[in-house]
C-alpha cells in the first residue's frame, strides 16, 4: 500500500523501488559557502508542464529520483529561507540527469549586513591555518583567543573591520609543536604577543562577496593582505540578538613575516611549506 504522498508524487514511489540501481535525476544543493541544504525540495517538470518528479534532500544535501525518459525537464530547487534555482536538465538515454552542485542563495540577502558596530563572537568563530608538512600533507592549527569588530557603513566603502589575535593562542594538537610554533622561530609570541589586522577599503567581487584591504602585523611585521570574504546572510538568535554570517580566506607567504625558519629533509623537500592557508569562520552579533 502506498501513502498518500507517493500516491501524489510517484516519482518517490519508483525511487524507493528501483530494482536495477540505476540512477535517475542526482544533484547536491549547497549553500554559497558549501553547506549541505536539507529539507530541500527539486521538481522536475517536462516540456508539456507536467511535473514528472518531486523530491526531497537527504541528510547530505543530496537528491535523487528513478531513472526517468530521456529529454529535455526544467527543474526547480526550493528550500525554507533561500531563493529558488532553476535550471535545464538532460536525461540521457540511461535514465540519468546529473545537475551536479546546486547553490542556493538566502532570501532576501543583500551585499552586506544592516549598518552598525558588529563584535565577534569567539564561541562561535574559528580563525585557522594550514601549512604543507614534508610536500605530502597538510597541519592545521587554530587561534583561540581572539577579539575583532566590523563596522558596516551606509555604504559598502564606508565598511571597516579589526581584529586581535593572541599569538600565543595557538593550537595545532601537539604541545612541543604549539611552543615551537610561539618561540623567535615563527610567531615569536613572547615579542609580539598580538597578531592585528587593520581593514582599509573593499572591492566587490560579486554577489555577496567582497575583497577585503587591509595591513596585518605579524611577528612585529606589517604587510598588505587581501582577505576573500564571502557573506552569508544574518538571522536571530534565541536570546533577542542579530547575528551576522561570513567566511573569509586568504594566503600567507611565511617569508614576507621574518618566518624563514625550516628545514630540508629526502632529496630537497622542505619539512614546512613556504605558505599559510587562512580561513575565518566568523558569526558577529549586532551591538545594541
């Protein structure tokens, strides 16, 4: 017996049933910084308008259906909070119709969040950084203790944002390494306890998206850094606050900061490579 849902919508019906484990319509539906969208929604329709599937994202963010007759569909992906995407879909002569990554932007976004004074929360940020080990693989530390603002304008030029890290702070998971991380060799922690970054202007660089000026002082060394920033949206909080999303990245050639140190190891390699991958995850509360 059917439920009245694969009654409605058979397309979940052959899905669930398929017995020969070809796959009909995939895709993945992804926020813009590459969460997975549960509880989305993906209907396929054909030339004639008739609506030929209907499903629901998985726990991933991904979707399928039953292979279904080749040609060409419009399908339409939908979820609580976002915009919706529509795009052509082919179905080959196996069945298959492969959307690949599916973005979905918030409802309602806009470039930047409402003007004011944003601090961020450090319980709910993370600044971390990767370094190549040995040409083979990756280490990856965070800062723990860390203090910043954004200041968003009635424009977007008029935007600032500052930031303080304790050098000290670091953490990769391995004490010996953390000290030698904090000593003269690297951060030299004891000289120069706090890592700053000072914004001085943003470019767009589409939509939701900006690059981010601005000097950083490291190790007792100031130097221009650009920070990709990507916003992704505000929303509240349980406890009556506005709160702010965004995601930021950039690169650190360790030489520019006096960071010489390392070493050579089988036939040249380096033991650390010569850059830094930065990324901020940060939520900011709006102050009242």
């Amino acid at each position: 017996m059917y439920t009245s849902e694969e009654a409605a919508y058979p397309s979940r019906q052959a899905e669930r049933r398929a017995p020969d484990g070809r796959r009909g319509l995939h895709a993945r539906i992804r926020t813009k910084d590459g969460w997975a969208v549960q509880h989305a929604v993906v209907t396929m329709t054909d030339t004639s308008g008739q609506q030929v599937v209907r499903a629901e994202t998985d726990a991933e963010g991904v979707v399928s259906s039953r292979p279904l007759t080749p040609g060409v569909y419009t399908a339409v992906a939908t979820a609580a909070g976002y915009t919706p995407a529509a795009l052509t879909a082919i179905v080959t002569g196996s069945g298959a119709a492969e959307l690949g990554t599916v973005v979905l932007a918030r409802q309602g976004g806009a470039d930047l969040p409402p003007p004011g004074i944003w601090a961020l929360d450090p319980a709910h940020c993370a600044i971390a950084a990767t370094a190549q080990h040995l040409g083979l693989s990756t280490v990856r530390g965070r800062f723990t203790e860390f203090a910043g603002r954004i200041e968003v304008g009635r424009s977007p030029e008029a935007s600032a944002v500052a930031a303080d890290i304790a050098a000290a702070s670091i953490d990769t998971g391995n004490s010996t390494r953390d000290d030698h991380l904090r000593s003269a060799d690297f951060l030299n922690a004891a000289s120069y306890p706090t890592i700053s970054y000072r914004s001085s202007g943003l470019t767009p660089a589409g939509s939701d998206r900006w690059i981010v000026h601005g000097m950083l002082t490291l190790a007792g060394v100031t130097r221009p850094v650009d920070l990709h920033l990507a916003y992704l949206g505000t929303g509240s909080d349980p406890w009556g606050g506005l709160r702010a999303a965004f995601r930021a990245e950039t690169e650190l050639r360790r030489e520019d900061f006096t960071m010489t140190y390392n070493q050579v190891v089988r036939a040249g390699v380096n033991l650390i490579g010569s850059t830094l991958k930065v990324e901020l995850d940060i939520q900011a509360v709006q102050a009242r």
